[in-house]
C-alpha cells in the first residue's frame, strides 16, 4: 500500500513556487528580483516588475531540481533567479534553454519523461507539457516553453501540472485527456502589450475556467497573474470568471497568500 506523502505549496510571487513533498524542495520559474526594473522581452515589448518576492532566495534553504518552463523571459528567470540556479544539482527545462543554460540542464521536449529519484524519498516521474506562449504562429517569435506534470506514489486525485506561460490550445488541453490531473498550477493573466493590440500571450481567466471544466482537477491554484505591469487580468477578475463557473469548476479553485506554506490534498 502507497503510503500518502503530504503536499505544500508556497507561492513565492509571479510565477515562483515552492514545492514540497515527501522531502523533495522543488521550485518553478525563479524570480527574486525586487521590484523597480523594466525587462524587455523582445520585439518592442517590456514590463515594469511592481512586487518582489514574498520570500528572498536567501530565505529559501536547500532546493533539490528547479523546473523552469522557459529560460528567455525576466517575469520568469531573473537575475536573481539565475543566480540561484548554480547552487541547484537539477534544472528541467526547454531543449532550447537547456542550450543556452548549460551542460548542467536537462532539455525536455513536450510529453517526454524524466525521473526524480532518491533512496529516501518518493520517485517523482515529471513529464513536459506542451505551451504556445502566444497567438498562432508566434512560436517562433516569443520561444519554446513547456509546463510540467509531477507524479508520484499515493497521489490521490491525480497528477500536479505546473501550466506554464500558454495560451490554450488543442494540445494544452490534450493534456486533460493524457493525465489525470489532481492540482493545477494556472499561470494566468491574460498578458497583452501595447504593439501586438489585442494578441494574448496568457491565458485569461474564461480560458482557464474552461481548462478546468476539462481537467476536473480538485484543486485550481492562480499564480502568474501578478507582479509585472503586462498583466490584464488581476484577481478580480479571475475570481468572477471562477464565481461564475460550474460548481465543480467553481469549488476547485484555491488562493494562496504568498509566503505561507499551504497544505494541498493530493
């Protein structure tokens, strides 16, 4: 019999999460940054960070892997952010970024598998999920991202699926049919610049509502919908979309006051 190991998630800010389970201290997309600068994202975009981080990476303590579902953008690796990736063993991330980043980080294509593992501890096997972190055809302009499942044993609901930077498509919502998926990390915020006018390079709020009626995960957690000046749709707004949804849609949904710990049920 699996035995069930508890699951905590601290929400950083933006993009960032803490991870624990059954002794594993996994981290997504690091930003520490504080707040003040502009970064450019290329092509005649920029933002404006407003929030720093809830937890300074001083404060973090040891991290066992980092997933990091793009490499190219500030609002997901900062400097700060890639400072601490030289004291991490393990950095999952784009086949791209892993280029750019290193011999140290492994590159994962959409729906390939890689293993945590450790004597001590559960086995984690994280599969990459596919993004478009934009309109059509624009991957070539705004780069390769990736989300990223995590399954271990005595999960009760279903997979952990870290979203990342997508709009959604058809192959985001493959994964509702491929994975069972038990919590969900949705990086929201509907993100439109002034150039491109009406193109969204996030998922809005609707979207996710409609994500999760496919999913039917027991717990929707927003992140990435705050922080940088680009985002459109801050919490008001998803929690209209969310309030306006289906009761099994509506209940799933969880907030997370950044810097605390929470215990999720997986």
């Amino acid at each position: 019999m699996s035995t069930v190991s508890p699951l905590r998630i601290t929400h950083i800010g933006g993009p960032t999460t803490l991870i624990e389970v059954g002794g594993w201290r996994l981290l997504t997309d690091p930003t520490f940054d504080p707040p003040g600068r502009r970064y450019t994202f290329g092509w005649g975009t920029s933002s404006r960070k407003v929030t720093g981080p809830a937890v300074p990476a001083a404060d973090l303590g040891p991290i066992d892997a980092v997933l990091l579902s793009h490499d190219h953008h500030g609002d997901n690796l900062d400097d700060a952010g890639r400072t601490l990736l030289t004291d991490v063993g393990t950095v999952l991330t784009t086949v791209a970024g892993a280029r750019r980043l290193g011999p140290d980080t492994q590159g994962l294509r959409p729906w390939q598998t890689t293993r945590l593992a450790h004597p001590a501890r559960p086995t984690i096997d994280v599969t990459a999920t596919p993004c478009r972190h934009g309109p059509p055809l624009s991957t070539p302009i705004v780069g390769d991202v990736i989300g990223f499942t995590l399954r271990w044993a005595g999960q009760q609901h279903g997979a952990l699926w870290i979203t990342g930077d997508t709009v959604l498509t058809r192959r985001v919502r493959d994964v509702a049919t491929r994975i069972p998926i038990g919590t969900v990390l949705l990086h929201l915020g509907g993100v439109r610049f002034p150039i491109t006018g009406p193109l969204r390079y996030s998922m809005t709020a609707r979207r996710a509502v409609r994500l999760c009626a496919a999913l039917r995960p027991h717990t929707a957690i927003p992140v990435h919908y705050e922080g940088w000046q680009h985002f459109q749709e801050p919490r008001e707004v998803v929690e209209r979309a969310f309030t306006a949804a289906p009761p099994p849609v509506r209940d799933s949904i969880r907030w997370l006051t950044p810097g605390e710990p929470a215990t999720i049920t997986a």
